[in-house]
C-alpha cells in the first residue's frame, strides 16, 4: 500500500508540475497578443472619414495618433474627373489641437499631382494630447474640408 501512495503522489505532483510549466510559458504569449490587440485597438479606432465636395472626394484616415508615436500620420486619398490634384498638402493642410493651437505638417509622402492621388501627410507629435484633433485641408476643389478626431 505505500508504494501505491508513494507512486500516486509521485504521479500527483508531476501532473501539477507540468501544468504548472505549461501554464506559466502560456501566459507571456497570452499577455502579448492581448498587448497587441490592445495597441493595434488603440491605432484602429480612427476611422476614416470623407468629405466630396468640389467635385473632389476626399477620404482622411488617421494610422498614428498615439501618444507614443513621434510622428502623427493621415493617410489621404483624392479623386476626381475634373480637377487637377497638384495643390502643396503642406502648405494647404493644418493641424489644429482641442484649444484651438495650429501646427503645420512636415511633410508630404506622395505624389504632387493628377486627378487620382494618395500619400501621406505627416506632422509633429503634439506633446500635450488633446482631446481632439482637426485635420482642415483647403484650396483642394476650392473648399475648405475639415475632418475632426477624439483621442
């Protein structure tokens, strides 16, 4: 009878060894993925949002407003049948923070002209966060668009 015991107590913790191990490599994976489910969340939840007026349509999608990124980013998209897409997005383009502060972009990432035309619009990170951000891109199809994010 004890070697009975002492195999089924043997058996017992080994059982709760390895679920021990198994359980403890599990959840560093575990807690990533929800990591990166929860970041790639975070960069989702900017939708993309269009305005078509002036014979142009144009789509505005934030990839980046993370307090972590150095960079803010909007991926735009133009099109048209009729007018001609060659305007300067950083001279036409402003950022304007929840209090009314305007930062200029830094760059654009894309083509200069056409009547299709998509790129990337890049601007300082503000360090402060706003609560919200409005993205206003004029002289494109003579209007002037605004497109407004909660952070």
């Amino acid at each position: 009878m004890n070697k009975i015991t002492m195999i089924s107590v043997i058996a017992l913790a080994s059982i709760i060894g390895l679920l021990t191990f198994y359980f403890h490599f599990q959840n560093p994976v575990s807690n990533q993925n929800q990591e990166n489910s929860t970041s790639q969340s975070a960069q989702q939840k900017w939708e993309a949002q269009t305005d078509d007026q002036g014979n142009v349509t144009v789509v505005v999608t934030p990839i980046d407003l993370s307090p972590q990124a150095k960079e803010w980013t909007f991926d735009i998209i133009m099109d048209t049948h009729s007018v001609e897409l060659d305007q300067d997005m950083t001279e036409s383009s402003v950022l304007i923070d929840d209090k009314g502060k305007e930062y200029k972009p830094l760059r654009w990432e894309g083509p200069v002209g056409g009547h299709h035309r998509e790129g990337i619009l890049i601007f300082n990170q503000i360090t402060s966060t706003p609560k919200s951000v409005e993205l206003k891109i004029s002289g494109i199809g003579e209007v002037v668009r605004s497109f407004i994010w909660q952070l």
